[in-house]
C-alpha cells in the first residue's frame, strides 16, 4: 500500500508515530508558525489595527507570545541576567501594547527568536525534570510544553479571526 500524500508544513501530522517529545514540540512549532504566517505580509497598520474590543491585534499577539516564550522556558528553567519571571496578569496584558517604534518585522524577529532560545532550553532538559514556579510550586517541562501548545494554540486561532478580519486569508498555511 502507497503511503498517503502528506503536507510537510504539517509537522504534526509528521510527527504522528514520534516518541511524545517530538509530538509535543512538533504541535507547539506548528502553532508558532502559524502565528507568523498569519501576521506575515501585511502592513504594521494593518498588524497594529484594532478590529476587536479588546487590546488584541496581530502584532500584539507577537509581542504577548514573545514574552510568553520567555516567561515560560528561559525564565523557569535556565535564567539568564534579567530575566524576572512575570507573574501578574497585568504584566501579560501589557504585553499586547505595542510601544512607540516597534513594528511587525521587530515583533516577528523577536517572537522568532524568543522561540528559538525556548527550544535551546528545552533541549537541555528532560520531560520530567521539574522546576520552582513562584504560583504553581513545581512545573514539569512536559507540563510546561504542554501549557505552551495551549496558550500558542489559543493564540494561533486569534490570529487566525484578526487575519480572516484584516484582509479575508484563512487557513493555517
């Protein structure tokens, strides 16, 4: 029997008969990706536009996924010099305001490299080893990927309503 056609950018589906590391990080880079397709080729006037009552808009959800790259892996599991865990929900709501200057490209170089020193970190580690959470008391890697796919994938839907709002495209490829 012929192998089924599969799309490669579907990593997911690639990873269908991985261990579960590899299914967890493929589903959470699918989801990263998806973000930054659906905020590629537009204007920053169109990323920066307000089409929902609340702070959300594309460039936004960069910048607040940047920062919930950070928070979670570098932050948890190997901190470097002036990284502070963030802890309130106002430091997370503030992370959807864009300051003055910043603009799609920064916000997508960011999140991009905010993701790549996650997987750097991740790697180090294994799925079981566990951390001080200054709410949770202790988290685990696996649990933390796990909440990253979520909190991404949450995330990737809402770009997904800003873009289909912004100029029609829908999918996520």
């Amino acid at each position: 029997m012929a192998e089924p056609a599969i799309d490669p950018t579907l990593g997911p589906v690639l990873a269908r008969t991985g261990d579960e590391r590899a299914i967890l990080e493929s589903f959470l880079d699918f989801h990263r990706a998806t973000v930054l397709r659906k905020a590629s080729r537009l204007s920053d006037a169109e990323a920066t536009r307000r089409l929902v009552p609340s702070r959300t808009t594309l460039a936004g959800l960069l910048k607040h996924l940047a920062l919930v790259e950070r928070n979670w892996l570098p932050c948890l599991f190997a901190p470097g010099p002036g990284d502070v865990y963030l802890t309130s929900e106002a430091d997370a709501e503030a992370s959807f305001t864009l300051d003055p200057g910043e603009t799609l490209d920064g916000l997508a170089a960011a999140y991009r490299a905010a993701c790549d020193r996650s997987r750097a970190v991740a790697a180090r580690f294994d799925l079981d080893h566990v951390v001080p959470h200054p709410q949770l008391g202790e988290v685990s890697l696996r649990w933390v990927l796990v909440h990253l796919v979520e909190e991404t994938a949450r995330h990737a839907g809402h770009a997904d309503i800003l873009r289909e709002l912004t100029d029609g495209e829908t999918g996520a490829i």
